[in-house]
C-alpha cells in the first residue's frame, strides 16, 4: 500500500528514469521533452512494507534476497524493497533522516537494482580518458573518490563515483560503463589537499567529515567502453606501486569489488557474474595501485597511471 500522494519527479541516475515521490537535490531532472521506454524507468516510493518483511525476513539477518527481490532494513531508517530494477519501495521508521534514506537509496537499492537490470556494479569510480573509462575500485576508505578527484582536477571527467555500472548487454568487445550522476563525495581531508572550501557543501549523513560535492563542469554525461580496471589498496610504502594483476587473479579480484557482492548467491546470478567476469577479465588489463598510507598522494598517482597508459598501452 503506497503511503504518499506526492507528484512523482523524474530524475537520472545510472542511465535510468527515476520517477520518484522522494525529492533528490543530488540529481539531475529529466527534461520532459526528453522520451524514454517503460523499460528505462525505475518508481521509487513510500509504501508499507511491514507485514512482507516480517514475513520475509530471517533471525540473524538484516536482508532477504531471491531472484527478482532484494530486501533489507536499517534499524533507525527504513525497510527497502528493491523488485525486478524496476521497483524500490521504501518504508521509512519513524524520525528517519532524509539525507540517510537517499544514501541508501542510491547507495544499496539502486546497486541492487543494477545487478536485477542485469547491470555488474562495481565498487569504485571511473574516469574518462580519451574516450574510454577507465575504473579505480577498493575497499572502502582506500581512496577511490579522492583519486577521481585528482583526475578532474588534472582536466579529466568523473563518469561515476562510488558505483560503477557496467552494461554487458551491447554486444561490444568490452562492456560500456553507465555514467551515475554529477556528484563526488569527499573527506575534509581531500578537501583540504585540493584547496577547497566546504562552506556550500553538504555533509553526508552522520559523517560530518565527508561532504557531497556537485559537479558544475567535469561531468561524462555519456557512457564508454571501459578499457582497463586500478586497483586501489593502501600500503606501508614509502612511494607509490603500480604492478600488473595477473589474469588468475583477476576474478576474485572483481568478485572482491563487485558491489553487495554477497547477494549474488542469493539472487541466482553467481553463473552469470563468472561469465560476466571471466570475458572481462581477458579483454581488459587491470592494475594494482597501492599508496602510502601517510599523505597527500593522489596528484602523483595520477601522474604515474597516466605514464603507465601513454606509454605501456592496453589490451583492445
């Protein structure tokens, strides 16, 4: 049962329509002369989910997922009901934050949503670079957003942050990376490094350290191939590594960075994602980049990937 009676807005996200009765200041609208197919479009609303999470969920797990349906809930928030890509459903707790339920909407829905379009989300950002996107993925922390952010500031558009959507569904010899949104989120850290102030910025929700930054100029609007895959990790060096992933290590290392990898099982798409992976993992080359963990590196990382692409070239 839908709870809202608001006019629904269109937004887009992730090559998607989103029509929605939440308001997302982060997105861009839809223009309503622009057209676009009932496949394309994903309705995110308020609606009570109660009943069919209790129903749904088990002892000792905060998500439900079976092909077609994700399922979960953040105590304090709300419960989250993702169908088909095509639905997100959300039943807000009392006092929830709006700021934490876009997070999460955008954040674990819309990933949830990606893998159930048949979409590989990865963790990381990506990059345009001469007409390919090239990805940087890791752990959370290891400073993915940071480094997109030295390549915008290096003349270099963002495609996505913190998600990075990958289509398989083209045909093409490498899969095309789906620009997110015109957003980057920073620690006040990485603020400090490139000389920007935080005084119009909005922080992200419960982490009053790490602001979301919109993006006026510097935004790839248009999907691309991707054409190779950094590995971003932190390290006890002194300087900057660049080596080689060998082919073997490759796929659990896509595996690792894959976004809410561990819904993967549940959702039935473990064969897919091996095939899925496994033809990428032949057509790509892919990097690891560990950094000090002590400084402001990422100018010079830029600078030794853009070395490593001039001149070493990758696989077509």
């Amino acid at each position: 049962m839908t709870t809202s009676t608001l006019e629904k807005q269109a937004y887009k996200a992730f090559g998607c329509v989103m029509l929605s009765d939440i308001d997302f200041p982060e997105l861009p609208r839809w223009e309503s002369r622009e057209a676009y197919s009932e496949a394309q479009s994903i309705r995110v609303e308020r609606a009570d989910l109660t009943e069919v999470w209790s129903a749904l969920s088990q002892t000792g797990r905060s998500s439900y997922a079976a092909p077609g349906r994700v399922m979960f809930r953040v105590p304090g928030t709300a419960i989250f009901d993702i169908q088909n890509g095509r639905h997100i459903a959300i039943c807000p707790e009392e006092g929830a934050d709006q700021d934490e339920l876009r997070l999460f909407i955008l954040g674990s829905c819309m990933g949830a949503a990606l893998m159930q379009r048949g979409l590989l989300p990865l963790h990381g950002s990506a990059i345009a670079i001469d007409g390919q996107a090239y990805g940087v993925v890791g752990d959370s922390g290891a400073g993915k957003s940071t480094l997109a952010a030295a390549f915008l500031q290096a003349g270099f558009p963002l495609v996505s942050d913190d998600v990075i959507a990958l289509d398989f569904s083209g045909g093409y010899a490498r899969p095309l990376v789906i620009p997110s949104y015109p957003q980057q989120k920073l620690w006040q850290q990485s603020l400090d490094g490139f000389g920007i102030s935080n005084e119009s910025l909005r922080p992200i929700f419960k982490r009053e350290t790490k602001f979301a930054v919109p993006l006026k100029a510097g935004y790839h609007a248009q999907p691309l191939p991707l054409a190779g895959i950094f590995e971003l990790v932190k390290s006890d060096r002194n300087e900057p590594s660049l080596v080689p992933v060998s082919k073997l290590d490759r796929l659990s290392l896509m595996r690792r960075h894959t976004y809410r990898q561990f819904w993967l099982d549940r959702l039935g798409m473990t064969d897919w994602h091996f095939r899925m992976t496994a033809g990428l993992a032949s057509r790509i080359d892919v990097y690891k980049l560990e950094r000090p963990t002590v400084g402001f590196t990422a100018p010079e990382l830029v600078k030794r990937m853009l070395h490593i692409l001039s001149t070493e070239g990758w696989s077509p």
